[in-house]
C-alpha cells in the first residue's frame, strides 16, 4: 500500500530541501574559510591554533596558564 501526497506537499517539500542543501554548501563554505584562516595563521605565527585550543587558559592573576589535567 502506497501514499500519495498532494501537488502541494510535494513542492514544500522540495523547496525545504532546496533551503537545507543551500544552508549545508554555506556552512561547508565557512568550515574550509576557518580551516583555511588557521592554516595560514599556522605558517605565519608557527603556532598549531588547532592543537593548541583549549591547552591554556587565564589564571585568577590575569596570566596564561596550562590548564591541570
């Protein structure tokens, strides 16, 4: 046994999946913009950002600190 759905059903439901594949190919876009801006960030500062995120944080004085495991 098959459903049918309307005419009108079936166009909502593309056009939903038109915006959701538009949403997806703009956030892809920003994941290779970042990964792009820390590879550069990378060659210039000679710092891995990405390994490195998180590994520090401010103490109570203000100063930088490796974080206690």
């Amino acid at each position: 046994m098959s459903k049918k759905i309307s005419e009108d059903a079936q166009s909502q439901l593309e056009h939903r999946v038109k915006e959701l594949e538009k949403a997806l190919r703009k956030a892809t876009t920003k994941v290779r913009v970042y990964e792009t801006l820390l590879e550069v960030a990378k060659e210039k500062t000679g710092i891995d950002i990405k390994n490195n995120f998180g590994s520090r944080r401010f103490n109570e004085s203000g100063n930088v600190g490796r974080v206690k495991k």
